[in-house]
C-alpha cells in the first residue's frame, strides 16, 4: 500500500513538473489576471514582443519595478522598429522612477510626452512651493500585511488589509482577499485592538476603501463582484460602491449603489462632511481615461443624482484615484500618475475658487516617493493624517504630522497659444529678479502650467521660451501682506502666426519665404542683390534674438554630384558669414549644402530640366530650427 501510494505520488509530481510551460497556458493565466503565475510562466517562454508585453504589466500591476522596468526596457530595445502601444513607454517610465533611475525615466517619458522632462528640477522646484511638509511613519511593524485604505471613525480608524490567512487567495497577488478592519491608533502612531468587520460586510470577496458620515451610522465602501463579466476582450469582476447602516450597533441594510456596474469599476468613496457629495474614481464610459474622480450628490431621502466627471483639470487619461475631501469642501486630495510627479500614484491637491477646483499642485517629495502613494487624509484642526503606499514593497499605512511651510509668495499660471488658447507642455519658463539674476526655470508638463516661489516686496519678470514662438515675458511685484498667490498666464505667439513671410510646410518644417539668393555659375560670393534680400533675414533675426534658422543652399544637376555638394556648402557657408559679420551671433546659425540632393522638381541628370525648372532647384531655404 505504502508502495502504491509512493508511485502515485511520483506519477502525479511527474506530471505536475514535467509538463512544459506554454504561451497559452501563460496567456490563459494573464487573461484570468493571475498574474504571479503568469509571470513564472513567461519568464520560461522564449521572449517575443506579446510575451514581453505580458511579462512587464504582470510584474507593474503587482509593483514589482526591478522586473517591470527589465522587461519593459526589453520589449522597447528588441522591438524599436515595431508598432507598440505608446503606453508601455509610459509605463516603463514609471517603472523606472519606482526604482529610482530618474536618468532614464525621464528620457522614457520625453518621448512618450513629446516634450522634455526633468523630474528633479520638478521635485526640487516644490520644495518651497507646497503649502505643507510632512513627517511620516509606518504603522505597523510587520510590513507584509497589505494594509492601506485609511479613513476616519469616530475616535477610531478603519482601514483594508488581507491580513486575514483564512480568507480564499486572490490569483492577481496570490494573497487573501480583502478585508475591512476597525482599530484604535496609539499615542506612537501604531495600530491596536485591531478588529475585523462582521460578516455582513466581510464576504468572501474584497472589501475595501470605506468613508462615513459624521453620524457615524451610514457608510460607504468598495465591494468586488463574484462573477466575471466579459466586456469585450477582458472578463473581470467589477469593483461596486455599496452603502450599509448602522442599527442597534449592527451593521445592516446593505445595498449597491445605482450607479455602479459590472461592466465598469465604482471605487475609493469619501464623503463630504454634511453628507451631501460623494467623491468616488470610476472608469465608466465617457470618462476621460483610464480612472476619473467623480461627484455625486446625495439627496436628503437617500436618493442619488448623477454623477458628474470632475473634468480635465483634474482628471488625466491616467489615473485619478482615492479622492478625500476638506471639511470645508474646498479642498480635494487625490492620487494620480498622470500629473506630473515622482513616479507612479502621487498625492495631490486642488483648492476649489467659487465652486471651480483649480490646476492640481504634487504635494512634494516628504510625502510622495517613487512608488505608489494614496488614500490620504487629514484631520485639518490636528494636521495629522494617514496615507497609504507601497513604497517599502507592499501596500502599507503611515501616519504623518504636516507642518506649514514657511511664508511662500507664490507666482502661478499656464502658458497657452496666443491664437488657439491651448496649452503648451514643454515650454521653459523662467523667473527672473529685476536686475535679471535667474530665481527659477522650469519646463511646464502635461497642463503647461507653473508655479515658482517668490518673496516680499519684490519685482520680478516671468518669461516663457519655446522653439518657434516668440517668447513673452511679464513683469509683476509682490506686496507685504501675508501669503500672496500671482497667477499669471502667458500667451506666446508662434513665428508663422506673427509673420507673414514665415510659413509652416507640409513636412512640418517652419521656413522663411524670401526671394531666392543668385550666384554667378561657379561662384559663392554674395552679390548686391542677395545682400539686400539677407538684410531682410538679419532684421527678422533682429527682432527675435531667440530664433535659430538653417541656412540650405541646394544647386542644379548640371555638375557632379561631389561638386554641387561642395558648391552649396561653400554659398551657405559665406551666407552664414555675411550675416555674422552683420552682428548675427554665430551660434544661432547652421549652413548645410544638399548640392543637388533635394530637388523642388526632379528631374534626369544635365537635361531632363529645362533653363527655368534648373533655376528653380538653385536656392537657398532658410529654415527655422527654434
């Protein structure tokens, strides 16, 4: 019998290892969201551009950077010249942030923004613009609890945690489901007399992100559904908001919300203080990505009215989550990766003016690291509060003590297109002291939008610069009262809408139109006639010190293709000096000669042109390179 039993076991281990891993069964696993076990999978498959698209967001989805970022930085070195979503570049720079290699993140992300990115002089710019500091520590000692989600209870705090072994494990992370837990927060700022939620809340599914009137007796938090829906190519359990009440201590009369779904995720509830908005992050339709913060009200029967997206202020085609609300409702904090930040969730905050919330502001590097950090909230007589992150590996809770930050005199704004009003991500904008010392520079992102810290009594110019815009400067003096907010925007105007003689092509190039520049046959010196046109390029260069142009000169074909290349490089080269001689700086200059290279009409070598069509193909093209 022992015998028997032996050669069974033997058989089954056989065919449990012996079985060789296959990109459906890896597939299957990744569609099924079970993600560890995918990634043991893909990790023995020969990589291709699929697997290691898989590969990567199996490890991002769990936070595992060092192994996202490889396989990310893989994908996009092996499969450069092949069409792959623009996404993964986002996220791969993400992952790159999460490990701390800025360098490269940063290069990552420049390209997938289409403008240039410098995260340390964005860190390093808030550090005396946030309205707080913060001082945090973890709240627990074992930091493998997966504890996040705080929110305020009376004189307690609740929170979600899979701290619970003998809930069934969930295939995504392969730990427990979630759980809502109730505890008291010692004097040390730890958690204590932790206590799980009864069963009419806790199922077998996760339970998470709860909010609570300031009665005490009504609350609302997330529920995972317990069946999958296939909604186009994915299948999945939605995410719901539910509302319970409590009643004789009991909690009870427990309903889902009429707006969630399962065919789209309700999540991260916060209540406001009177009870009458609900905050919540959804990815339903008509959203403007991937998660948006929404609002509802809450009618005085208990009814809802409709939710309203809180709009692209605020919202990204990333992820906007775990909103949480001031007291007074001026306030929104929230969690996003799709404003600028240190790396994947920041935490932000938008102050509202007549009832409109403003630009969003990162709450700076003592507070947000390179990983994920959310869930915050604030009691804001006490400027103590709880975040969540994931910054020591997995998600755990931390409290913190906010100290106002000394006195800001602040300058903000956005810098726009003069004609089209729409923002402008990757200009410069500079802060200059009257005297023209430099306070502070900054490349706008994703919003162009700026802020710089200032002091009293003082007179400053703000100037933005962009390649082919004319740059635009604002002159402004702070007063003595207290904390002062400027908020100035700043419309630049582009070359080709200033000037009629500029004109975009269908390349894309930015050209100057001017006559055509003659040259006796042979010859590259610069003759009256090509002089007065040139003084028309050196005034333009005049008035706009800031712009740089190419200066081409192309031939005919009626030479060798070595001797036309020589003798274009030869007339741009002594163009370029006439306008140096001029007082033209030199480095705002660059002659190239295509010789016959670039034909306005293309034409057979010597006489497949006529005498006009030839003369033509003889110009020089000045193109403005910023």
């Amino acid at each position: 019998m022992k015998y028997n039993l032996c050669l069974l076991l033997i058989l089954c281990s056989s065919i449990a290892f012996g079985q060789k891993p296959n990109v459906k069964q890896a597939d299957l696993l990744f569609a099924k969201k079970s993600y560890v076990k995918a990634a043991e999978m893909y990790e023995q498959l020969e990589p291709n551009k699929q697997i290691l698209q898989n590969l990567g967001d199996s490890y991002y989805f769990n936070a595992a950077m060092h192994d996202a970022a490889r396989s990310y930085g893989l994908l996009l070195f092996t499969h450069k010249n092949d069409s792959i979503d623009p996404e993964y570049s986002f996220k791969y720079a993400h992952a790159l942030l999460g490990i701390d290699n800025i360098t490269k993140a940063d290069s990552v992300m420049a390209i997938y923004r289409g403008f240039p990115v410098d995260t340390r002089a964005f860190i390093t710019n808030l550090i005396t613009n946030v309205p707080y500091n913060y001082r945090i520590q973890l709240m627990a000692k074992n930091k493998t609890n997966g504890d996040f989600g705080m929110s305020f209870f009376g004189e307690k705090v609740v929170f979600a945690s899979y701290r619970n072994a003998k809930n069934p494990v969930y295939k995504w992370n392969e730990k427990p489901y979630l759980d809502l837990f109730i505890a008291n927060v010692t004097n040390d700022g730890l958690l204590t007399d932790i206590v799980p939620f009864p069963e009419s809340i806790n199922t077998k599914t996760h339970e998470s992100s709860a909010t609570f009137s300031e009665d005490g007796l009504t609350m609302y938090f997330n529920r995972t559904g317990d069946k999958q829906v296939e909604v186009g190519d994915e299948k999945f359990a939605s995410v719901r908001l539910m509302r319970a009440e409590l009643i004789d201590g009991e909690w009870t009369n427990v309903i889902e919300l009429p707006f969630s779904s399962e065919t789209y995720s309700t999540v991260h509830p916060a209540l406001s203080k009177d009870g009458k908005k609900l905050y919540f992050s959804s990815d339903m339709p008509g959203g403007i990505g991937s998660f948006d913060i929404y609002v509802v009200d809450v009618n005085d029967d208990g009814t809802f009215g409709t939710p309203q997206n809180m709009g692209s202020t605020i919202n990204t085609i990333h992820r906007e989550q775990f909103p949480h609300v001031s007291n007074d409702g001026t306030l929104l904090y929230f969690a996003s990766d799709g404003h600028q930040g240190n790396g994947n969730l920041d935490i932000f905050q938008s102050r509202s003016y007549d009832g409109v919330f403003a630009k969003p502001m990162n709450l700076g590097h003592t507070i947000n690291s390179g990983m994920d950090d959310f869930g915050y909230v604030v009691d804001e007589t006490k400027n103590k509060g709880y975040l969540s992150s994931n910054r020591e590996g997995s998600d755990n809770l931390y409290s913190f003590n906010r100290t106002e930050n000394e006195e800001r005199y602040i300058v903000e704004g956005d810098v726009k297109d003069k004609n089209t009003k729409e923002p402008l991500p990757g200009t410069t904008v500079s802060l200059y002291e009257e005297d023209g010392t430099l306070v502070g520079r900054m490349v706008v992102g994703v919003n162009a939008d700026y802020v710089f810290n200032t002091q009293p009594n003082t007179k400053y110019r703000i100037e933005a610069i962009r390649d082919f815009y004319i740059p635009h400067s604002e002159e402004f003096k702070t007063n003595e009262d207290g904390k002062v907010r400027y908020t100035i925007e700043l419309f630049v105007e582009c070359y080709d809408d200033a000037e009629e003689i500029i004109t975009r092509r269908q390349d894309g190039k930015v050209q100057i139109v001017l006559e055509n520049i003659y040259f006796d046959l042979n010859k590259w010196d610069i003759k009256p006639e090509a002089a007065r046109i040139l003084n028309g390029l050196y005034e333009l260069l005049t008035k706009y010190p800031e712009m740089a142009v190419e200066l081409g000169a192309h031939t005919d074909s009626r030479a060798s293709e070595t001797y036309n290349l020589m003798l274009s490089n030869r007339r741009a080269k002594a163009t370029l000096e006439y306008l140096v001689g001029k007082g033209i700086k030199r480095d705002r200059l660059t002659s190239k000669g295509y010789g016959e290279a670039v034909p306005l009409i293309p034409c057979a070598r010597k006489n497949g042109c006529t005498e006009n069509e030839h003369s033509i193909n003889r110009r020089c093209e000045f193109i403005i390179l910023r």
